[in-house]
C-alpha cells in the first residue's frame, strides 16, 4: 500500500509551522489525516520578506523536519502560503464566442484564458486567478456554464499577484531546506479553507486572518470568494507599542504579550501586576490593566480600519454568518468580544476542523489555521488533478528508504 502524503508549510514572521497529512479518500470533499506537525521559531524573516536566506532556511528545515518525525514519514515537497502587504488584488473580465450551440469546457478555458492575459509588470508573479460568476448571453450570476445553450460567454477574474523577488527568494529558501514547492497559496485563502463551513460560504462570511506582519481579508458569498486584501498590520503592532509603552526590549514586550495579554482592561483583575526587567538596578511593576489597554488600543484600531474596509466591498447584513477570526493573535484573551465590539457583527474565533481527520485536536488552534489550510488545498489539488502530493510505500519500506535518504 502507498499512503499520499500532503504538506503545508506556513512561514510566519514569528514562527515557521508545517503540517503533514495523508490524502483520505472521500466522495463528498476531500479529507486529510493530520499525521504530524512542526513549529519552530521563525529567524531571517521580517514583515513577511526573507532578509537572511540561510537563517530562513533552517528554521524551514525544523519545522518539516519535526513534522517528519511525528509522522514517521519523509516528504519530498510542500504546499507554500503567501503573506504580506506586496500581494494584491484586481479584477480582469474576458469575452468569447461560444463555439457549438452549447457551451463546453474548452469555452469555460478560453474566456478564463482571455480574461487572465493581463500584461504584469516585471516585477509581479500571478499568484492566482480565482472565477467569480460567468454570463451567458447577458445572463448573469452563473457559476457553472458548461452544457448552457448561448454565443456568447462571459466572465470576471479575481487575479492575486506578489513581488516576484519575494516570492522567489521564499522558493529559494524552501528548495535550500530539500523541499519542491509544489504551490504558493495566498494564506488567508489557505485559513478559510481549514476554518470555514460550506454553509458559511454559502450565507456570507468575511475571514479576517490576523498574522504577526500583515492581516488578511477574504470575503466569501453563494460558495465563492468575493474579494480578497492584505492589510499591512499585525501582531507586530501590538509587540511595538508594549515596546513603547513599558519600555521593554522586543523578546520581553513579546514574552509580556504572550503570557499577560488581553484585550479587554475590565476582563483583569485590577490588582494583578506583571513584573517587567529592572532598570539601573531597580524592579519594575506595572498594573496587567495597562498592559491590557496598550493592547486594546491597538487592535481596536485594526478592527476598525478593517470595518472600513468591509464597508466598502460589502453591503450591510449581507455576512449571513457573520465574521470569523483566525491566525496566532486570536490567543488574545478577550479579542472575540472586542471584534464583535468594533466590527458590529457576530464573531467567531476560527479554530481549523473542516475536512481534518487523525490527530486534528493537534492542529485546533487559530495559529495553524494556515499550515492546515495548505495541506487540505493540497487534498482538493490532488483530487482534482491527480498530482502534487508526495507517495511513499507504507511500512517497512517507508522506513528504509527514510535511512538510505539519511546515509547517503
């Protein structure tokens, strides 16, 4: 028996965390078996750019490496998220001529093709281009044309691009750790796909994806997604302005954030206090409320530059399920209440559990929605086009190769 093993590696400003899974077999959606995991201190990597390739690297190779060992498997390749305030997104639309009396899939590829030949400048890679609705003589609001009676077919494209550079030098990083990257996904599409339901989709549900560097949006209605932006803040953020705010050196302020952090002052008990590093030989004590409230401040302004956002690309009362809140600054206690606060809509923090099987209690946190995300767009890859993950032979096979590819 062969097992097919999918792999998503999530290279954060902070940590580096890689997710094994194996393929499950299942008629409705595909499934992934959580095997293994690795998380590992990110170094080399400042605001989503690798500015040490060699560090970068390492940290790669500790993370999928740890992974490996859990799983008891080796993988040859994995699937890359993306982040950061160089992505963007524009809209490109594209017209054909139906060919037959009916519309057929070759036409379905002709008008994405035309509508994706957008000239980029040099410096930008496509990352994706994702179909919104097509038209079929003037009739709009289709989401699968073929097999429609029409001339003329129609459609929009939501097309994702980064900095070829950075994207490049991730590429690099990961092949220097002795893995393919079989593909790059945009890491707030990746997060939706590990924390949101179908039916979510269906309703209307805004992800926020709240990172160490940058904050991602993606908005989903009728199945598909309707628009998609990277904001440029983060958990960082937070980390800076207990830098300013306590005067603490960046490993103390991230420590403090960590261990003492909350979003709402009145949730802390007022008599608590958080010891901070003495200074000129003195101790230093500060209220855990202040801590909280340089906190609060901060994300509080994120949550509403966020709503503005949201205002612009989506009427009111049409997010049917409300707003779900992923990634690693979702640990904050109290920051669901406080986005729900600032947002004015139900919130929910995104805990990723769509299509996980195995040892998924070890992925059920909002940190690893991403490196979950990756293996199950893998899954849905490997589904549909029979390619891209790595296959291995199961017991004693599996074993010696892992020693031959050790020794030699």
């Amino acid at each position: 028996m062969r097992s097919v093993l999918i792999t998503g590696l999530d290279v954060g400003s902070t940590r580096t965390r890689a997710v094994i899974g194996e393929y499950v077999r299942d008629y409705r959606r595909p499934e992934v078996r959580v095997l293994g995991i690795g998380s590992t201190p990110t170094v080399g990597v400042r605001k989503d750019v690798i500015t040490d390739l060699d560090a970068a690297t390492e940290c790669i190779r500790g993370a999928v490496s740890e992974a490996e060992v859990m799983a008891g498997v080796r993988v040859d390749r994995a699937y890359v998220g993306i982040a950061g305030d160089h992505v963007a997104v524009e809209r490109s639309s594209g017209v054909v001529a139906v060919a037959a009396e009916e519309v057929v899939p070759s036409d379905v590829d002709r008008v994405n093709a035309v509508a994706q030949a957008v000239p980029l400048p040099y410096d930008r890679e496509l990352l994706h281009a994702i179909p919104q609705d097509y038209r079929v003589d003037n009739q709009g609001g289709i989401q699968d044309p073929v097999g429609m009676s029409g001339t003329r077919l129609e459609t929009e494209l939501c097309l994702v691009t980064g900095c070829s550079a950075i994207v490049g030098n991730l590429t690099r990083a990961v092949e220097k750790a002795g893995y393919r990257v079989q593909d790059r996904v945009l890491e707030p599409l990746a997060a939706a796909r590990a924390v949101l339901a179908e039916d979510e989709r269906e309703l209307g549900a805004a992800l926020i994806d709240i990172g160490a560097a940058s904050t991602g949006l993606s908005l989903y209605y009728e199945g598909k997604i309707r628009d998609l932006a990277v904001l440029p803040f983060g958990g960082s953020a937070i980390t800076s302005d207990l830098i300013r705010g306590l005067s603490v050196p960046f490993a103390e302020a991230s420590a403090i954030k960590e261990t003492h952090g909350a979003a709402h002052p009145r949730a802390v008990d007022p008599a608590e206090k958080v010891n901070l590093p003495a200074t000129n030989g003195r101790v230093r004590v500060v209220a855990r409320q202040y801590v909280a409230e340089l906190i609060e401040q901060r994300l509080r302004n994120m949550f509403l530059q966020i709503r503005r956002r949201l205002s612009i690309i989506c009427a009111p009362g049409s997010l049917g399920a409300g707003i779900v809140v992923t990634g690693g600054v979702t640990a904050t206690p109290g920051i669901g209440h406080l986005a729900g606060e600032c947002l004015d809509a139900p919130v929910r923090i995104g805990i990723p559990y769509e299509g996980l099987r195995g040892l998924a209690d070890l992925v059920a946190r909002p940190s690893f929605a991403t490196a979950a995300g990756l293996a199950l767009h893998g899954a849905d890859y490997f589904i549909d086009t029979g390619e891209g993950a790595s296959t291995v032979a199961s017991g004693v096979v599996t074993r010696m190769g892992a020693w031959l590819k050790e020794f030699f």
